[in-house]
C-alpha cells in the first residue's frame, strides 16, 4: 500500500491558524472562526453553551447575534428538539465554509440522524473539556503527524486501516475510526478518545487491536473511553475486553493454528478433506470467544500482523510502567435529555 507523502511544511499549529484565518475572511472575529473550525473538523453540529465555554462567556447578546449571523446566512441548520437554548441543536453545513478549511467533502456537512449528532456533540465536549492536547480530527492531520511523529519506524500496512476490494482496485482508509487524537505540544504523550455506542465491547476491541501496532511504537499514550449515561454500567466490561486485548499477550504457539483458521474461514471451502473439516470444527469451536472474533474482523483488513501484534507483550509491559493507561469516563453532562438515541444513529 502507498500513499502520497504529506506535505513537508506540514504543521498542526500553522494549519490550524490557516484555517482560522479562512473562516474569518467570512466575517468571523479570530475566536468565532476558531471555534467555528473546531465545530467542522470535530462534529459539524454544535448547542450554544458549547461556544459560550468556548469564547469564556456567559448566554448574552453577543451569543445571540453570533447564532443568527449563522442562521440568517444560512451557513447553519438551527434544529430544535427541545426548549430554545437548551435544546436548539446548531448543524453547520455551509459548503464555502468546509471548502475554506479543506474540507468541502468531509461528512460532517451531510444531514445526520439526531442520534448521530448528540454522539457528535460528546466527542465535542471531550475536545473542547483537554485544551492542554492538540486535537487531530481528519485522516490528512493524523497520517500526517504520524509519519513525521514515527518515520519509518511503523509502515503504513500497520497503520489503523480498513480496506476494500482486491489489488490495483483496493482502496485503503486510514484511521477509519473517527476519533480524535490528541497530541501535546513536545509529542511526549498521546491521547486517544473513544465514544462507546453500544453496551457490548465489540467494537472497542477491534478498535484496540487496529491501533495496536501504533500504540507499540509511542512513548506513551492515554485510551479515554467515554461512556453515556445509558452505558456506564458497562464500564467493567470494557474493562476486561481493554485486559484481554491489550494486556494480556495471547499464546505464540497458538497463532500458526489460528492464522489457518482464519484463512479456512475467510475463503469458505465447502469441500475440505475430513481431516481438514474435523481441524476447522475444532478451531470454530475453541475460537468463538469475543477475542477471537474481534481479532478475525481486524485481521480481514489488517491482515496477519495484527495475530503476531496479539502475542507481543510490549503493550502489557507499556501498562505496567503506566506508559500505558486507561480512563473510562462516565459522562455527567445531559445531552438535551436524549441521551437514549445514542447508538441508534
């Protein structure tokens, strides 16, 4: 897999002032169109308490013209589904806007469920909650960051990726998940977010594994997984699916058999010798545990590395120097009392 090389003057700060500059020549002060690129790159909708925490203010008139400058201009989609200022949810879609920053196509301008937004508005928060990290948002800036960061020490093969179709007609999506990542200042430490959806651990675990050969090869690193309130109790098992994925190292011995399984069941044969049927009963039957079901679904896009990722103990070891670590954070803030649709975007 290749991809073209960023460009060598890329520079997150410098980026980050172009862009601002961009959405101001739109008639933004510097603070609006900061906040402004924020929105876009992070969530594409945004509520008005988010830009008064922001802009350090409190709900005034200068709130209130912000917002209908917006809404006049028709560069946002006010949404109501609540009562006015609580729950007035803000969609900016205004094309010349993403186009300005570089992102005409992102899919934060496209009309998304409710659900989908207040997932959208969380990821936000966490964002603008840790001002002390820089916040990575596009596949551009991490890939980016991340060759210049590691330079050769991790090919791109080993990046989180997902791919679709065969050869020359295979295309490659690098950190397909989403999340921000985000990065200090010295590059010393990195933190990366993740929105739990869905009370089963399944996804997460694919999301570990994918970023398993990444998180090797930093000094140190942060996983901060949050949980929406309808998720919290389930806190304890992403807790063991986080042990099992990261820090507990899966047998050496074990992975021949399992990269075979893995192959058997990939290509579907119908037509195995006895032998070979009998070998693959056997192996479905002592891999059907989550781990190795979340493994196979890893393993179809990053292909055999991320087996020989799973019986390294460099990730347990990086946990026990605490150069490793895990938040699970319960959110307390309520999301315009629709905190049940998350999930079910």
């Amino acid at each position: 897999m290749t991809l073209p090389p960023p460009p060598r003057a890329w520079n997150i700060d410098e980026l980050t002032v172009d862009r601002t500059q961009a959405v101001a020549a739109f008639g933004f002060t510097e603070r609006q169109a900061r906040f402004l690129a924020t929105v876009m790159l992070h969530s594409g909708v945004f509520v008005e308490r988010q830009y008064c925490a922001f802009a350090g203010i409190v709900h005034g008139q200068k709130t209130h013209d912000f917002l209908e400058r917006l809404s006049t201009r028709e560069m946002v989609k006010p949404i109501a589904v609540g009562p006015l200022h609580r729950g007035r949810l803000y969609h900016v879609h205004h094309k010349p806007l993403y186009a300005a920053i570089g992102e005409m196509d992102n899919r934060h301008r496209k009309p998304m469920s409710t659900g989908r937004m207040i997932e959208r508005l969380m990821v936000l928060d966490a964002v603008l909650d840790d001002g002390t990290f820089t916040w990575l948002a596009t596949e551009f800036d991490k890939r980016s960051y991340f060759l210049r960061r590691l330079s050769t020490g991790v090919p791109l093969r080993d990046y989180p990726r997902l791919t679709f179709g065969e050869g020359t007609a295979q295309t490659v999506r690098l950190f397909p998940d989403k999340m921000p990542i985000g990065i200090q200042r010295d590059g010393h430490d990195h933190r990366f977010l993740y929105l739990v959806t869905c009370p089963e651990p399944m996804d997460f675990r694919v999301f570990l594994l994918r970023h398993a050969e990444l998180l090797r090869s930093l000094h140190q690193w942060t996983i901060r997984v949050l949980f929406p309130q309808p998720f919290a109790r389930a806190i304890p098992r992403f807790g063991h699916a986080a042990r099992e994925a990261i820090a507990t190292p899966m047998n050496p011995d074990a992975r021949e058999e399992l990269l075979w399984y893995f192959r058997e069941r990939h290509a579907g044969r119908r037509d195995r010798a006895p032998a070979a049927e009998q070998r693959f009963r056997t192996a479905s039957l002592y891999y059907r545990a989550p781990r190795f079901r979340a493994l196979y679904r890893a393993w179809l896009h990053q292909g055999d590395g991320v087996v020989w990722a799973a019986a390294s103990a460099v990730l347990k070891d990086k946990l026990e120097r605490r150069e490793g670590r895990f938040e699970f954070v319960p959110l307390s803030r309520q999301y315009l009392h629709l905190s049940s649709l998350v999930g079910v975007a």
